[in-house]
C-alpha cells in the first residue's frame, strides 16, 4: 500500500491534465510526459544530467529513490546502444524542467544498463518504471572542471548506501573476507598477475549515485600500474590481482579499502567506490 501511495503522489506532483496514456518509441519503449518544455535544452551524449529519479519492478516494487541518495543524483548520458530500449533512450526525449514516465523491458534494463545477470523471477514481459524529472543539464567539460566534492557521509551513511546499492543492482555475489566485492562480467584468459608485473586497463570510477568521477575511457590514454609497487588503494590492488587479460570486471570498494574517513582531495570521506575494468595487459 505504501509503494502505491508513493507512486499515485507522483502522478499528483507531475501529472498534466487527466493524460494517463504511454506512447510507443520506435525503439521499443514507452513514455508519457506530464511536463513537456518543447522549447527549453536537451542534453547531448556525454552531458551529465542532474534528475529526480524513482524506479519500478513491473510499477509496484521499489527498486531505486534518488531521495534517499545524499549529493544529487547525476546521470551521464551515454551513447545509444545498438539494441535500443535503454533508458539512455528515453533520458534522450527530455528537456530541462520535464518530468515523464518510462516503461523499459526489465531484461534489458538489467543486462545492458545495470550489466549483471537477469533475476531468476523476471520474465520477458517484465518492466521497469522510471519516474524522471531533469532539473538541470551540465556539459562533462565543466563537470570535469567543477570537480565537485560530494558531501561529506558519515560511516552510517555509507552503509546504508552500500546497502541499498548491492540490493537495487541485483549483486549476489559474496564480498571477499577484506569486504571486497569482485564481480567478473567477462572472464579473462591467462596467468592472473603476480607482484611486479604491469598491468595495462582501462577503466570507470564512481560513486554509488552513479556520479563519475574518473575514467581512462574519456581520455582514450589507458593506465599502466606496478602490483604491488605502484600507490593503488586497497581494495584496487586486491580486486586487480585476482583479474586475467581480456576480462571485464566490477570492483565495489568500501571506504575502509579505499580512502577511508579522511578522503584526499578528489574523494571525501566514508565513500564507496565503484569501478568496472577492462584488463588490456599483463607482462
């Protein structure tokens, strides 16, 4: 009863007139907009997007609040893939100031957005519900120049955070004894790497709002790092020592294994951060 009264208060907060019809895209998805700025800017393929974001299993079961995040939630929008229906799709249709719903196929939305295995109890027809409003649209360049600082999280904050990120993202893996969360989306080939060798990656860092706050991919420059010589966090140099070449893999890292409670100049405190990496390398 709770979720439903949720859900009925947003089509209070945004609804426009009695309109409650979804239109089909031609790439499969469907929307309704209950504010349509037709003349206000829309973003670009690698702008970052600052929303009010909740979404639904199938419009009943909670999966995701951008409330309970505490810095803004913030998207980049990425370049449309090959099988459509994403909702990188859907985001594409807004304008700032809109607000809109978003029915996209929940098998894709966990295999090409979310990047991990499908939940044994989804079906084909499942859905996910998005519920967006984009209140304000940044360029990477000046995201990249503002290097903003997220607030600072106390260690309880942390927790539920991570908490919450593990069960919305479908992880079933088990953290390591260190509390390490190594996930392998690709398997990899070869000797793992061993104290000495060099390493050659690319790979994405951020938070668990999905805020970036690295990338070797937007650079195109990958990075080469010493195990065991270079200065590699923790929870980095763990995860990279049991990778093989040619793998895709997803570190999550507690701040204990990362920058701790008192952060550096990048990252600030009590933060977990999360990387995907794609190991180029090994000699």
């Amino acid at each position: 009863m709770k979720q439903t009264l949720i859900i009925l208060g947003f089509f209070l907060l945004f609804s426009c007139g009695n309109k409650t019809t979804y239109t089909k895209h031609e790439k499969g998805f469907e929307y309704l907009f209950y504010t349509h700025n037709e003349d206000a800017t829309k973003p670009k393929v690698n702008d970052v997007m600052v929303l009010n974001m909740d979404y639904y299993f199938n419009d009943d079961s909670l999966l995701f609040s951008s409330s309970e995040l505490s810095t803004p939630f913030r998207m980049k929008l990425k370049r449309s893939v090959p099988t459509g229906e994403t909702i990188d799709d859907a985001l594409s249709l807004l304008h700032i100031g809109d607000s809109a719903s978003f029915k996209i196929n929940a098998n894709l939305f966990y295999t090409i957005t979310k990047k991990v295995d499908v939940p044994l109890n989804v079906k084909l027809s499942d859905q996910i519900t998005f519920y967006v409003k984009l209140k304000e649209i940044i360029s990477y360049e000046k995201f990249q120049n503002q290097k903003i600082k997220p607030r600072n999280d106390t260690p309880k904050d942390e927790q539920r955070l991570l908490k919450r990120y593990i069960e919305m993202s479908n992880i079933t893996v088990e953290p390591t004894h260190s509390g390490l969360y190594f996930i392998e989306d690709i398997k990899g080939k070869g000797e793992k790497p061993k104290i000495g060798d060099k390493i050659t990656l690319n790979y994405s860092g951020y938070y668990v709002n999905g805020e970036s706050f690295t990338s070797t991919y937007e650079s195109g420059k990958p990075s080469v790092f010493t195990l065991g010589k270079d200065d590699l966090i923790p929870g980095f140099q763990e995860g990279i020592s049991m990778m093989q070449k040619g793998g895709h893999y997803t570190l999550i890292i507690p701040s204990y294994l990362a920058y701790g409670e008192m952060g550096n100049e990048l990252i600030a405190p009590n933060k977990t951060l999360i990387f995907e990496i794609d190991i180029l390398d090994i000699r």
